[in-house]
C-alpha cells in the first residue's frame, strides 16, 4: 500500500470508528463467530491473536473460549471502542504485523482484513512466525468479487477485490502451513441487493 493509500485507509477508519458496529454489515458479521469458533479447538490456556480487529467483532467473542486474546489493529480510533468494552482478558495492540510481534500464540483469527493487505504471502509468514507448533490458523474473506462490495476500494484502503481461496490457500501452504482447508461459510446481504459470499481458510503451524 503506497503512501497515499495507507492515509485514505487510516482517514476512512477513524472516521468510520464511531458507527461501524451498527453498520448493517457488521451486525450481519456478528453472528459468524459461532459458525467460526465451531471449526477450531478452543481452550482457556489458549493465547489467540487477532489480526485487523477493529473494533472487537471476533475478539470479545473469542476472549469468552480463550485465555487471552491480542486484538491487533493499525486504527487507534477503532481499537478505543473495543478498549471501552473493559474486556479483562483482551489486550489491544497498535502495530503493524510486519514490524514484528514479541508474543507467540495458540492461534491467529481475522475476519475482513485481509483484502487490506497487499502482501498476502508476507502476512502469511509474519503469522507463521507468531504460532507456535501445531498453532491454528482462520482466515475469513472474501471471494473474488467486481468491486462492488466496497464501491470507493481506494479511500477505503482495499487492495484486494476477495480472493480465489485455493490461491490463497497455496500462499498459505508456501509460508509453511500445513492440514489446509477451505470453506464457504457466509453469505452478506448487501444494501445494493447483492449477495457476497466469504469463506474461512483453516490450518495449523
């Protein structure tokens, strides 16, 4: 993501903090923690990372199964609406995964993130890295889609239009996960009368 884009995407999101949770996507995208968390093994000693948190959609659900839960997110604006839910077991972290994480994790989540990221391949390896053995890995997305889902795709940070999972799932595959799979597990109802599907990419460390 060039200059430029980073700050359309950075503007967007502080602006978009304060009604994102009552959009109509997003309450459509609350109830996919259920059908997510249904395909992974989760315990109390767990510590899971989620990437592209915002504003706590995956990470106040999770932290209920889990030890701990590190809600990482570039947007200080949308990871002060999660820090105002007081959730004791969630730690939220400012910071670009492409500068490094000091923690190591039972498993990484992230639910619309990913087409806002332009290296796929190295984000794959930067949460390789922050597994331990056998950590898990969910990865929910897009599939490829024409544009429309976002409409304005620059000021909105998106570098992405969805992805073709099995593609994906080979990029996975190259930064060293293993047990890979993919599932359609969602559909959006859009205000413009469309139907988007996501899916969820699973494996482990």
């Amino acid at each position: 993501m060039t200059n430029e884009s980073q700050a359309l995407a950075e503007a967007h999101f502080a602006q978009a903090a304060e009604g994102f949770e009552h959009s109509p996507i997003s309450k459509q995208l609350a109830a996919l923690s259920d059908q997510v968390f249904a395909l992974l093994q989760l315990n109390k000693n767990q510590r899971w990372l989620d990437f592209g948190a915002g504003t706590g959609a995956l990470s106040v659900p999770l932290a209920e199964h889990v030890g701990q839960v590190t809600a990482l997110d570039t947007s200080a604006a949308m990871l002060a609406k999660l820090i105002d839910k007081n959730v004791p077991n969630i730690t939220a972290l400012e910071q670009d995964i492409f500068n490094g994480l000091s923690e190591c994790y039972e498993g990484v989540i992230s639910s619309m993130a990913l087409h806002h990221v332009a290296d796929i391949a190295g984000l794959l390896s930067c949460m390789h890295q922050c597994l331990g053995e056998n950590g898990q890995l969910a990865l929910v997305d897009l599939y490829s889609e024409d544009g429309s889902f976002h409409g304005d795709n620059a000021a909105k940070g998106v570098v992405h239009l969805g992805f073709d999972p099995q593609q994906l799932l080979e990029l996975a595959a190259a930064a060293g996960f293993k047990d890979l799979s993919y599932r359609e597990i969602f559909n959006i109802k859009h205000k413009n009368g469309r139907s988007y599907p996501l899916f969820v990419l699973l494996g482990r460390a």
